[in-house]
C-alpha cells in the first residue's frame, strides 16, 4: 500500500508590493515621532491631539462604509466604543503629552516594547503562557526600556524628559490592556469596522478635553505646516499606515508584518537626528539592541496564537 503523500509546501512569498507598502508603513510611524514634535511647538498637545485623532475617525467611519462585511451587533458596538476610550481616548492622552516632554527617539524606543506589556497581561488574564524563551525577551525589551529612559537624565531638561518617557511607558500599558481586550472581537468584525468604532470613541473623548483650547484656538493663524502636521498625523499615521499594516497581515501573516514593525524606532531614531538634531546616546543605543533583541526572542518563542495577533495590533497603531 503506498503511503499517503503530504501536500508540498505553500511557496514563501517574495518581496513584493504587500512587502513594499509595510516599508512604508515603518516610515510613516518612524517619521511621525518628528511629525508630532514638531507639531508641538505651536499648537498645544490637546488641540494637536483632538484635530488629528477626529481626522482620523472621520476618514476611517469615511472607507468603512464601503465594506460590506456584516456590522458587529449593537452590544459589539457598544463594547468596542468602551475599548476605544481606553485605545485611542487614555493612551492618547498619555501619548501626546508624553511626546510634548521628551524627546522623539525616547518615545520610540519606549513605545517599540509594547509587546512585552501585551504578554504580561495577556499572562495576568490567563490568556497566554510563554515558554523561558518568550519571558528572556520580555525581560530583555524591559530592561532596554529602563536604559532608554534612565539615559532622559542627562538630558537638557532632564526630570521633565523622564516623566515625558514615563507618561509614554504608561501609555503603552493602557494599549497593551486595550490590544489584549479587543483580540476577541478581531475574529468576528472586519479590521475597519473595529478601527472606525474605536477611533470615534476616542476621539470624542479627546475633542471633549480639547474643546477649551479648541474655542481659544485661533484658527486664521494655524499655518499651513500646522495643518501639515496634523495631517501627516492624523490620516497618515492612524489611517494610511494602518491599512497598509492590515493589508500585510492578510498577505505575509501577522509575524512577518510584525518585523517590518521592528523598523520604527531606527526610522524615528534617524530622522530625529536628521529632523531636530536629536544625537542618540549610548544609553539610547544600548537600550534600542535589548529591545530589538527582546523582541526577536519573544516572536521566535512559541506561545498561543494570540501573542502574535495581538503584538501585532499593537504594533499597528501605538507609535502613532
């Protein structure tokens, strides 16, 4: 009797468009710790925030319509919209004003070791268990972490960076608490679908805070690298980028697109260099080699598949 052959092997994907778009998707995200810092300057952290994050919503509620995916239910909706104020309304707040106290490439680094935080909680709710493997990387990305922020000391202004690092590292616990709650519902509702929910939520709470400075704001005298800003910010950042992310995870898998993910904090390292002559430290340098390395440790470990599904949503929308 002959046995039974096995199916020959999908062929790996080479580079290709999909592969293209996730390089761009890394300087998007890379590029906008600049983008946000310079936006800083002129407009305060509420009014910059409120602007871009409900540009964002407009646009995402904009192509979400033409998706014909069935809506989630109205509980669904109802959920998702609570999950918002804690992923782009509490996140967003520690964010922003997080980057209006330290510097770009700081924040980058911080923000590159969110998935340690999303498989620490994932580990609290009984949703994961991670081999040895899985936990040095952990370790490793939290400890790269503390050389990058304990290096804010030295610099001008030094109390007020770290609490700005802090403020960041808070920021991506609060994402790493939304990435972990919202997983379920990744199964069951089409990614824009989720993305407009969340993002609307967010962004009344945002606009809600906002509104003082907004009816202060003197509109005729935004100029146009403002608004560029802003934009960049807004529908470059939460909504160009993040197509191109959920379009990688279709085609490539959530693991590859994730390593492309790898490529912020370099990008945003680099070009805040380049942009507002943010020279890196050792400090920066040696804690940015832990969290690269951690994090190439956690993603070769081998845990359930939701680590990777939910490290990668991370990923998709926290360095904005």
């Amino acid at each position: 009797m002959t046995a039974p052959q096995t199916p020959a092997a999908a062929p790996r994907p080479g580079f290709g468009t999909t592969d293209l778009g996730l390089v761009l998707m890394s300087l998007i995200w890379g590029i906008n710790y600049s983008v946000v810092k310079a936006g800083l300057r002129s407009l305060s952290p509420l009014t910059f925030n409120g602007l871009r994050v409900s540009m964002a919503a407009i646009v995402l509620f904009a192509i979400a319509a033409f998706v014909r995916d069935k809506l989630p239910s109205r509980r669904d909706i109802i959920t998702l919209a609570l999950l918002g104020l804690i992923g782009n309304g509490v996140y967003q707040l520690f964010f922003i004003f997080g980057m209006s106290r330290t510097r770009a490439g700081v924040a980058a680094l911080v923000v590159a070791a969110g998935p340690a935080w999303i498989a620490i909680i994932s580990r609290m709710l009984g949703r994961e268990h991670l081999p040895l493997r899985g936990w040095s990387g952990i370790g490793l990305q939290l400890l790269g972490v503390a050389c990058v922020v304990g290096s804010a000391q030295g610099f001008e202004g030094g109390r007020d960076v770290m609490l700005g690092a802090g403020l960041i590292a808070l920021g991506s616990i609060a994402w790493a608490t939304f990435s972990v709650l919202l997983q379920p519902y990744t199964k069951t509702a089409h990614p824009l679908h989720l993305s407009a929910i969340t993002m609307a939520s967010g962004a009344l709470v945002l606009v809600s805070i906002a509104l003082p400075d907004l009816i202060k704001l003197d509109w005729g005298a935004v100029s146009l690298v403002e608004w560029g800003a802003v934009t960049y910010a807004g529908i470059g950042a939460l909504v160009v980028a993040y197509l191109l992310f959920y379009r990688g995870v279709r085609v490539l898998g959530a693991t590859r697109t994730a390593m492309y993910g790898n490529l912020q904090p370099i990008v945003a390292i680099a070009f805040a260099w380049l942009m507002l002559g943010e020279r890196p430290t050792v400090w920066q340098i040696l804690g940015a080699a832990l969290i690269m390395a951690g994090l190439l440790l956690s993603r070769t470990a081998h845990a359930k598949p939701i680590v990777a599904r939910a490290a990668s949503v991370s990923s998709s929308v926290q360095t904005s």
